[in-house]
C-alpha cells in the first residue's frame, strides 16, 4: 500500500503539471492571436470588412455577436486544435483571448459554441465561399503567391476529396452509404481545391460537397460528379483570371 505522504507528493506532482500545461496552452493563444491578428492587417486588412458581404439571417434585436466576431472564434477554433466546439468555453476563455476579443468587437466573453453553430446555420454558406476566394485574390493581386508559379505564369491548384465526419446510423438524407458484410456506414465527403506551391503551403479555393440528393439515389454523388460542380464553380470565380493549371 502507498504511503499517504507519498500521494500527496504524487498529487502535487500532478497539480504542477497541470498548471505547467494550462499556463503553457495560455502562451500559446497569446501568440497564436498576436501572429494571426499580424498576418490578416498585413494581407487582408480589417477582419470586419472580410466579412462584411456574409448576410446575417438572425433577428436583428437578439444579435450579440456579429458575423464578423462569430467568424474570428471560428478561425480561432481550428488554429488551437480545439476539436471540439464546446472547448471553445473550456480552452478560448482565457483573459488575453477575451481582452482581445472586447476590443475587436466590443463584447465581454467569448461566445459558446453552440452560439456559433445556431448563427452560422441561418447563414448562406456561398457568402463564406466568397470569402475564401476574395482572400486568394487578395494574395494573387499583391504577387505574394507568384514564387509558386510553374514557368513564372501559372498557378497550380490540386483538388481531392477527404472525409469529413462517419456514422453507424443515418445523420441526414444526403449520407453517402457503403455496405460491407451486411454493416451500412454513413458518411459524409468533400472535395476539395487547393492552391499548391514549391515550399508546402496550400491554400484553400473552394469547397464542393459530396453528398446525395435525397435518402434513396438511383445513383450516389462520388468525386467525379463534384469535380465537374467544382470546376463550373471555380471557372465561373475568375479567381485567378484563366491562370489556372
């Protein structure tokens, strides 16, 4: 049997450790939002004026986070590795991350995740689409990304398709299915454009969901059917005004 002292040296050891990685995921953050806010002011401008076109479908009257704020939590979310959007509580709450946030966009705490996910659910999804293009334009126009041309002309966008999310039981009409030995999984996939260059860096174009029409298709969407949607899509965007490989 361990001796009582001996567990609470073990606890103690444990609690310091604790600590030590609280306070060390806290730095984090801090630099995290000092290299973000650096890196959007210098390519991008103002964050609010990124979003200014996305359309807010909620009840002007019950709105405490704008689009603009909700959208920032969002970028945050991915870049932390949170996971999960009810960490965003947990592991966003710090006083850094909240200071900044009151100063940004003039509220006292950052907004749960459910939050988010009840706003972004009345939004049109191709505003933020627009979004992302609007940032790859910004980036063409001021040659950032002319280092990764292929013969000082062209830029290189790869597309491929991933999986997003799989379940056991049906999520929605649109699941894709795959039955093996009697067992159906559910799942979801999206195809994906990136912009590709030499050093590693990709950056994201467009988006073109892989999803059925409804619960009983003749035939199931797949990659093939995407791409076309996703090059008619990308075609009609002029992002990169017909130098695109």
């Amino acid at each position: 049997m361990r001796h009582p002292c001996a567990v609470h040296r073990y606890s103690d050891t444990i609690d310091e450790q604790t600590n030590e990685r609280f306070l060390s995921l806290r730095n984090t953050q801090a630099g995290i939002l000092d290299v973000l806010f650096g890196t959007i002011e210098h390519f991008f401008g103002d964050f609010h004026e990124l979003f200014s076109r996305v359309k807010d479908g909620r009840a002007p009257k019950k709105i405490t986070y704008s689009i603009p704020a909700l959208a920032f939590v969002g970028v945050l979310m991915f870049l932390c590795h949170l996971g999960a959007r009810r960490r965003i509580k947990l592991q966003l709450n710090t006083d850094s991350s909240v200071g900044t946030f009151r100063d940004l966009f003039g509220v006292d705490a950052i907004p749960h995740g459910d939050t988010l996910n009840d706003a972004f659910k009345q939004c049109n999804p191709e505003d933020f689409q627009a979004v992302v293009c609007n940032m790859d334009a910004m980036l063409i126009r001021k040659k950032v990304l002319y280092f990764s041309r292929v013969l000082d002309k062209y830029f290189v966008v790869a597309i491929d398709g991933t999986g997003t999310v799989t379940y056991s039981q049906r999520h929605c009409p649109h699941c894709l299915t795959q039955t093996h030995n009697g067992k159906t999984v559910y799942y979801h996939n999206v195809l994906e454009a990136k912009l590709v260059g030499p050093n590693g860096f990709a950056f994201s174009v467009m988006s073109e969901f892989i999803e059925n029409p409804g619960a009983n298709p003749k035939k199931q969407d797949c990659e093939l059917k995407a791409f076309y949607r996703l090059a008619r899509c990308l075609k009609s965007a002029g992002i990169m005004a017909g130098n695109l490989q």
